[in-house]
C-alpha cells in the first residue's frame, strides 16, 4: 500500500482532509530528520526547529551542501561576550 493510499484511508475513517494528513505527516518527518543533528556527539545541540538547528561548532561539511536533505550553512554566530 502506498503513502496516498494510506492517507486516503486514514482519511476515510477518521474524517479528517488528506490535506492535514499529508502536512502532519511531513512536519513528524522533519522532526524525525533534525534529530542526527541534535544528537552529534561532541557538538551540542543550542536550539532547533524543525528546518532548522544551532550547533556549538560547525557543522561536519559531508552534512552541508544543496543537495535534497543536506543543510544549508547559514551565517555563523557568535555567542562571546
């Protein structure tokens, strides 16, 4: 059975729109994939979202580029006073 088919039938029988389905669905994903990054041993995780994450160091370069699922380096802050 496929993802539509599931959401069609999960939809059928509980009355919710496929529509909210597919985005709560999408949203669990995103939460699920932050999580290799929250969880990077020696770099602890300041703050996430669910398409984003503030590390303590920079971020390994295998997990940065412009593929689908690599993160985007963003500006980089600094946190001393």
């Amino acid at each position: 059975m496929t993802v539509i088919q599931n959401v069609t039938q999960v939809a059928k029988t509980t009355g919710k729109r496929e529509r909210e389905l597919i985005s709560a669905a999408i949203s669990a994903y995103a939460r699920i994939s932050i999580n290799k990054f929250k969880n990077i041993p020696g770099n602890p995780c300041i703050m996430s979202d669910t398409d984003s994450v503030v590390l303590s160091k920079k971020l390994p370069n295998s997990f940065i580029g412009k593929d689908l699922g690599q993160m985007k380096l963003e500006p980089c802050l600094s946190l001393e006073s």
